[in-house]
C-alpha cells in the first residue's frame, strides 16, 4: 500500500487484508474496530478516537458514573451519556413511528370497508329489478340476502388475501434492501397478528354487508317490475 507521508515522501507498506465492506454498507448502530497503530501508519496524521466506552462495575450506577465522568472532562466538552437509555429513546422514537404509521394503514383499511359498503348498497339499488325477478321466480329472503353475503365475501376475501400477500412480500424486500446484513433468517413475519387484522377486517367488511343484503331481501317483486 503507497500513502504520502507529512513531508510529501511517498511510503510504501505491507499490509494483509483481513476483511472487506460491501458497497452501501450499513454501519448505524455498528462498531468497526481496527488498528490505531496500523491506522498511523497510513495516515499522515494520528488517528483519534471520537468515543470512548465505559463499563461500569456492579453495583455502580451508571448515570452517577456518567456524570461524575462529564463533569471531570468539562473542559474538553465531553458528552456522557448511558447507552441503555440511548437505545431505550430510540426505541420509543421507531416505536412511534411504527405506531404512527399503524394508524395510517387502520385509517385506509377502515375507508376500504366503508366503500365496500357503499359498493353494496349501490349494487342493491342498481339490481332492483333483477332481485324482483329473482323473487318472483321463487327465491326467498334468506336467498337473497345470502346472496349479496356471498358476493361481498367474494370480493373482502380476494382484496385481504392479495393485500396481505403483497404487504408480506414487500415488507420483507424493503427490510432486506435497507437491512442487508442481517440477512433472511433474522427477518420473522408475524402470522398470528396478520391473521387477526384480516379476519377483523372480514367480520367489519360483512357488518358493512348486513344492511344492504337485508334491503334486497325486502325487495317485492311487484314493487320491483313495476316499470318493466
């Protein structure tokens, strides 16, 4: 390896390559730890730390050490903090995030059943004749109505089911590409919760089909083909 010394002398050094970073790698919440004296070496300039970790000893508590160590280093502008509670305010700041974008996606989902909803009603209004002729071939209230069920059900099951699929696949994409060093193994779906919001979402999607089938089932077919 040829680096250029202070005084402009190009040096050349042997060195052994123990390990190379990929491209784009990740280093947030990582530590790579090298050399300081190899790293001299190469550099014109010494090499600094910008951080330094302290064990604290047990029984010791660690925002009294913490203190105690800034208050010693005032003047050099030290900064101590405690990482247990660093990572604990992250945590709460991607946990409120996750939170806040719950709620996005439970806002979505509840304007995805209203519409079906509204879907239905349109579809009883704009079948009023073909219900009443279904009704005067002989079709009962029940069949009727489990009619609009069955359809609704059709068309709640098909979105959740896709919906799901895609989230899933994509949500591990986009952990993968923005987390690619922890790799496949460490990213986990969680079924159970993905279970419930869409059977949630199925039983709201048929509360929202209720009305509408019972208002078709209502129909009388003379009301109905009154105008044909």
């Amino acid at each position: 390896l040829v680096t250029d010394g202070a005084d402009g002398v190009q040096r050349t050094h042997r060195v052994q390559v123990i390990g190379v970073l990929a491209e784009n790698t990740n280093l947030v919440e990582s530590t790579l730890v090298g050399s300081e004296a190899a790293l001299s070496r190469l550099r014109s300039v010494p090499v600094a730390g910008d951080s330094i970790y302290v064990k604290v000893a047990p029984g010791q508590d660690a925002r009294v050490v913490a203190g105690e160590i800034e208050r010693a280093f005032v003047s050099s502008g030290l900064d101590a903090a405690v990482l247990a509670e660093r990572f604990a305010q992250r945590q709460r700041l991607t946990g409120g995030a996750l939170q806040l974008l719950q709620g996005f996606m439970a806002l979505g989902l509840l304007v995805g059943i209203a519409a079906l909803g509204v879907i239905s009603t349109r579809s009883v209004y704009e079948r009023r004749q073909q219900v009443g002729m279904l009704r005067a071939l002989g079709y009962q209230k029940g069949m009727v109505a489990l009619s609009f069920l069955i359809e609704s059900s059709f068309v709640s099951i098909t979105g959740l089911v896709i919906g799901a699929l895609t989230g899933m696949v994509l949500g591990d994409n986009l952990v993968l590409a923005f987390f690619p060093q922890i790799g496949e193994s460490a990213v986990s779906t969680p079924w159970l919760q993905i279970v419930l919001i869409v059977l949630a979402a199925y039983l709201f999607s048929l509360l929202t089909t209720i009305a509408p089938a019972w208002q078709a089932s209502r129909i009388y077919p003379a009301d109905a083909l009154r105008y044909e």
